[in-house]
C-alpha cells in the first residue's frame, strides 16, 4: 500500500509510519521494462551518506497499484519534486 499524506510518504512495506517529506533526499522515477518505480532516498547521518548514497533506500513499483503511475507522480509532487529518469516520457518530467 501507498500513500500520500501533507505530512509524508506512506509505504507499507517499509514501515509502519509515513516518512515525513523532510526525511526524504530524493525521489527518482526509474523505468523498468515496461514499467515504472519509484527509487527513495533517505537523508543519512554524515558517516553513511557517502556509502549508500547510490543505493535507493526503498523502491516502490507502480504497475500494482490502483492509481496510474502518472496520478502517483502529480501527487507525490504536490510535496516533493520528483526527478525522471533520463529516457522517461516527457509526461513524467517535472
């Protein structure tokens, strides 16, 4: 499950909690295929930042969802920007 709230991004199989919008470092809209994710990256303390900072901290597949991927991104920008993957639809670029 997926959710977007004023105060967060809700992704059930990450956590229980919604991550607040000032937790979140970047998110990045990648295509797979046919199909769409989103890869989310953390703020981390300064120690870590240099070694996780390719690796996303969770990655979120669009295809199950009920929205389609392009209602998914309008709402998430709402809060954050959301940066395309070079090669994306132009109707995902923000």
């Amino acid at each position: 499950m997926l959710a977007i709230y004023p105060t967060g991004l809700f992704y059930a199989r990450h956590s229980r909690e919604p991550l607040a919008w000032e937790t979140i470092r970047e998110i990045v809209l990648r295509q797979k295929e046919t199909d769409y994710e989103l890869d989310v990256y953390l703020w981390k303390p300064q120690p870590l930042a240099r070694s996780a900072a390719t690796t996303p901290d969770l990655s979120i597949e669009l295809a199950p969802l009920d929205a389609h991927p392009a209602q998914v991104i309008e709402a998430i920008g709402a809060h954050a920007r959301v940066r395309a993957e070079t090669g994306i639809l132009p109707a995902f670029n923000n």
